[in-house]
C-alpha cells in the first residue's frame, strides 16, 4: 500500500523528510521518500508494460556489450603485434 501527501513548498516538505528519517515508531514500518523532479521521470515508460521496459533494458547491455567487445578485440590484437621486435 502506498500513499501521497503534497506539500505547500518545497522546504516544508524537506524539513518533514529529514524529520522522519530512519526506522520511526510513529510511522509504523511505513518508508518515506522524497518525489522525484519532474524532469527526472520518463514520462515515455509510465505507458509501457514492465516486460518491455525491463527487455529494452537488456537489449540496452547487450549492445553495448557487443559494441566494447569488438572495439577491444581489435585493439588488443593490434598491442599484441606492436610488441613483437621484428
């Protein structure tokens, strides 16, 4: 279960943040945090299903993992040869 409380500004909301941090009786195991800015959410995932997100996610590493390997591959190879003395 979650909930949402908004504040006046944005000091007050900070200051109730600080005030509550840590494991609190009063709070009742509940965990409280402050919302993410605006600008920090992708507002284009909020419509996608968790299956996709999470497989774009994969895809994501795995192309750059494809892409590391064959920039080091080659130059590793190239260190190789450079230290043969001919």
């Amino acid at each position: 279960m979650s909930g949402f409380v908004t504040f006046k500004s944005i000091a007050e909301a900070h200051r109730i943040a600080r005030a509550h941090q840590g494991p609190q009786k009063e709070l009742h195991g509940a965990r409280l945090a402050l919302a993410p800015m605006p600008h920090d959410i992708v507002w284009q995932n909020i419509s996608k299903e968790p299956a996709e997100i999470r497989s774009r996610n994969v895809f994501g590493f795995v192309f750059i993992g494809v892409i590391c390997f064959f920039y080091t591959v080659p130059v590793r190879v190239k260190v190789v040869f450079a230290d043969f003395s001919f």
